[in-house]
C-alpha cells in the first residue's frame, strides 16, 4: 500500500479510534498517543493491510489492544469522559443545562458499566459499527455482542429512569 492509498483509506478513522480510545482512557493525551502509536503500527504493516478484509475493523482491534495494555499498566480505573457536544444555538440556556447534565449522567451510568460492556455499546450506539464488525474487533460471538449490549442498554435506561423518576417526585 503507497502512502496515498494509506492516507485515503486508513487515516480517515482517526476520530473514532480517538473517541474509542478516549472512552476507555478518559485521558486526551493518552487517547492522542494510542492513536499515534496505532497509526506507527498500521504504517509499518502498509504492505499487509490489503489482506484484512476490513481495516477500519483492524484499526480497531489494535486501538482496542492499546488501551487494554495502558490500562493495565497503571492499573487505574478508567474515569468519566468529558467531550464536548454540539447543541444548536436556539435551545434556551435552561435548556442547555439539562442537556449537559443528562449526558453528563448518561455517560456516568456508561463508564461504571463493565469494560466489554462500555466498549459494545460505545462501538455500536456511538460509532455506528455493525454486529459483524463489533465481533471482529471485540474477539466475540455475534450472541454475545448482543446480550451484552441489550444489558448494557437496560442498565443505563434502568438508572436514568429510577433518576430521573427520583427528581419528578422529589421535585
């Protein structure tokens, strides 16, 4: 693979390998440096990424890997994410408030989820990737992607719902 072909087909996953790396390291700069690092690797196998049937799946799966070793390394707990969201400039400063603070529960109840349950759904609802894919770059069965997503989905409709009915009743 010639490097024009490499920058057409592999750097245009740049965003979602930061925002999957992100997700997990809840760190900027080491979601930056993992995805550095995963476009060194995917760089140095240029010659044999014409045989991957999917290399954004591939790209993936070594992000993935990345994140998994940091985090072993430090031996940390991965922390709440912080991005930033676009809402339009018509919704009322009230409005934006809420916004803000039902994303900001959304994507607690996400992060306290178990890891392969937090990197299904951010792969599937939030990135847009398909079963097949997700069961490629996870190492899993289709059946399991799924009952892991359908619970990871339960649980944070169940914690919205019992917060959310806290607040309506409390207020």
């Amino acid at each position: 693979m010639k490097s024009g072909e490499f920058i057409e087909k592999v750097l245009p996953v740049n965003r979602k390998l930061y925002r999957f790396a992100y997700r997990l390291l809840a760190n900027r700069e080491e979601a930056e440096d993992i995805v550095q690092e995963t476009f060194m690797r995917l760089w140095n196998k240029r010659k044999k990424l014409t045989e991957y049937r999917n290399i954004d799946a591939f790209a993936m799966i070594i992000t993935k890997n990345l994140c998994i070793d940091s985090i072993k390394s430090r031996n940390r707990n991965v922390m709440d994410v912080d991005s930033p969201f676009n809402t339009k400039d018509e919704v009322s400063p009230y409005e934006k408030t809420e916004l803000a603070d039902s994303v900001m529960n959304a994507r607690q109840i996400i992060d306290n989820l178990p890891d392969q349950q937090k990197m299904i759904i951010q792969l599937r609802d939030i990135e847009g990737y398909s079963f097949e894919e997700i069961a490629e770059i996870m190492d899993l069965n289709i059946n399991t992607i799924r009952v892991n997503l359908s619970r990871a989905r339960k649980k944070v409709r169940d914690s919205l719902t019992k917060k959310y009915d806290y607040e309506l009743k409390r207020n």
